[in-house]
C-alpha cells in the first residue's frame, strides 16, 4: 500500500506545479518575494510609500455552484476569473487595491492540464485586478469527491490609505446612485439557476435568439472586474462615498449594506435594460420580479454612490476603464433600505 494506491498522486502534483508556473509568472508584482513552491507567499509592503495610514483588506470567496457549468461543459479555463473577481471586487468596494491572491483547488483527482488550466482563469482574473498570485494549494479528496469534480476558492488581500476607506458615512439625501453593468449572473444564483435549467450538455448547448449565443455561453460568462473602473474614478478626484458589490442576495440584500442609518436607496428600474439572460430565468422559471431582485445583480454589478456634481465625471472615468454605466437612482431620507421604483 502507498499514498497513490490510496488514491493521491503526488506526481500528478508536482506536474500541475510545473505546468501552471508559467501562468503565475504572468502576475508577478515587484513587491511578490520568491517564487512559487515556498510554504507562504511573501510580499514586500514597504514597498507602500505613498499612504499615510495603509489598512490592510481581506476578502475570501469561491464560485459557487457555477463550478457545475464547467465540468459539463468541460470548460475550465474561465471559472477562476470568477473566483479572483469575487475577491477582489469586494476589496475596491472599500476603496482598496487588491495586492496579492492565493487559490484552493480541492479535487477528486488531479488531471494536472486541467489543474493548470483551472489556475490560468486564476491568473488572468489576477492580471485584470493588478493582483500577484503568490501561492495556493490543489489538494486530492479521493472519495470524498468524485473523481471529475472539483471545487475552486480564494482569498484576497488589498491596502487602502486610511483616509480613503469608502464606508458609506457620509452618504445623504441627494446623492446619486451610479450602477455598473454586469457582464452576466456573474458567479451568484446558481443553486436556482440550475432548478430552472436542467444542466446538460445538450440544454447548455441549445442556442436562444434572444441571447444571441448558446445558454451555456451566457451563463459561464465570468465576473466583470471593477478594480480598475473604481481606481479610475478615484485617480479623476471623485470621492466615492458608498459602494455596493451586487453578489447573492441582488440589491435587497447589498444595497443597504453600503448605506449609513436614516437614509434609503432608490433605483428606477427602468434606468437600464436588464441583460436578456435575467428575463430568460425568470420566464423559464416563473419567478417573481422581487425574487430576481433578490437573487441575482439583474445587470449591475456594482452600484456607487456619489455626490450628484461628481456624476459626470465618474461616469467619464468608469467609461475609460472599458465598462459600462448607468446613472440608476438616488438617496432619500428614510429608513435604511432599498427601493426599487
């Protein structure tokens, strides 16, 4: 009896290592210490010389249930762009600069292409965020987990100046709210898409008109990355006063997450068009309008709120990062929540 008979190949580990060094490499900061192999990721923080006050930030996160998508679809090259972004963007929603990432693959078996093409989706995700991949960890569950299945995690860390933590303190009636288009479901919502949809190959397959695509194609689409809209918005002197990462939970959930007591958001809805795949769910599912308000981010996957003289010039810095936004609402005195209008 061996450790591999047991059903772990520490061969097979030390093959994805290699194969996926190449796409580690590719994120590198200067202030990443070594390289990948150690037993932590080292990174220089003296590096940070232009904050008065730095403030560390965490963020950690998986997929979800999305990770179902990839295996049937055998498409794997994209899901760790979910993971990274989840992470990441919850870091610029406090005002932060993601600094570094560090992933967990845990595997029924481990097909070190597929562990390296998995890590590619990592790195890029890693690569739109400005973000060094510094380390993680592909850990073999052989019979705890199907042998074709796998499950895909992370965690970041960030540095904002204490000064420029967005906390949503002074956010007050007459601010307006400025969402940011979404790329799709993002990576939230799955465990009721797939009750929706059987998840097949021959379903994810089926081409819709109205989607202009194959439903697999739309619902794989990763999560857009904010990290470079929102330090656009900063670098243009735009003092961002309330953030809100749109994951489970939709607005009714996130929204008043960014919001101080005795004020309340209000959202037309008829400010943006709801991406088609929001309407296709919700019609294949007969599933009320608040419930898709409360589950998915129905188009906007972030939504910022700035003083109502700032809009035009971040909506301009937005636009110059490469996505899309909408001038979507307001504050109001009230009492702590959202309102959809």
């Amino acid at each position: 009896m061996d450790y591999k008979k047991a059903g772990v190949d520490i061969e097979a580990g030390y093959k994805s290592v290699e194969l996926m060094k190449k796409h580690v490499k590719e994120t590198m900061r200067p202030e990443v210490l070594g390289g990948l192999g150690g037993f932590a990721g080292a990174f220089d923080l003296s590096a940070i010389k232009n904050m008065d006050e730095p403030v560390l930030l965490s963020g950690t996160d998986g997929c979800g249930t999305k990770v179902k998508l990839a295996f049937v679809m055998d498409k794997h090259d994209t899901i760790g762009i979910d993971a990274v972004a989840m992470c990441v963007n919850d870091i610029a929603c406090s005002g932060g600069e993601p600094l570094f990432f560090l992933d967990y693959i845990a595997c029924g078996k481990n097909y070190p292409e597929k562990i390296a093409t998995i890590v590619s989706g990592v790195a890029e995700g890693c690569k739109q965020s400005e973000c060094a991949l510094v380390g993680g960890e592909t850990a073999e569950h052989p019979g705890l987990m199907p042998v074709d299945d796998y499950d895909l995690a992370g965690f970041a860390v960030g540095v904002v100046d204490k000064k420029d933590i967005i906390d949503g303190s002074t956010i007050k009636p007459g601010d307006t709210l400025i969402g940011i288009a979404s790329s799709g479901v993002h990576s939230n919502g799955f465990s009721l898409v797939r009750k929706v949809f059987e998840i097949t190959k021959e379903s994810l397959d089926t081409y819709y008109d109205e989607l202009g695509k194959t439903l697999g194609e739309a619902l794989i689409e990763p999560t857009r990355i904010y990290v470079k809209a929102l330090k656009n918005v900063k670098n243009a002197g735009v003092k961002i006063k309330g953030c809100s990462h749109i994951t489970g939970g939709g607005f009714y959930e996130n929204v008043p997450r960014m919001l101080p007591e005795g004020v309340k958001a209000v959202i037309q809805k008829e400010s943006y068009k709801v991406p088609a795949i929001f309407d296709l769910i919700a019609k294949n599912g007969d599933i009320a309008e608040e419930m898709m308000y409360n589950t998915f981010n129905m188009g906007l996957g972030m939504v910022i709120a700035v003083d109502e003289a700032d809009v035009e010039k971040t909506m301009a810095a937005i636009e110059a990062a490469g996505d899309t936004c909408y001038k979507v609402g307001h504050v109001e005195a009230g009492d702590k929540g959202v309102e959809l209008c």
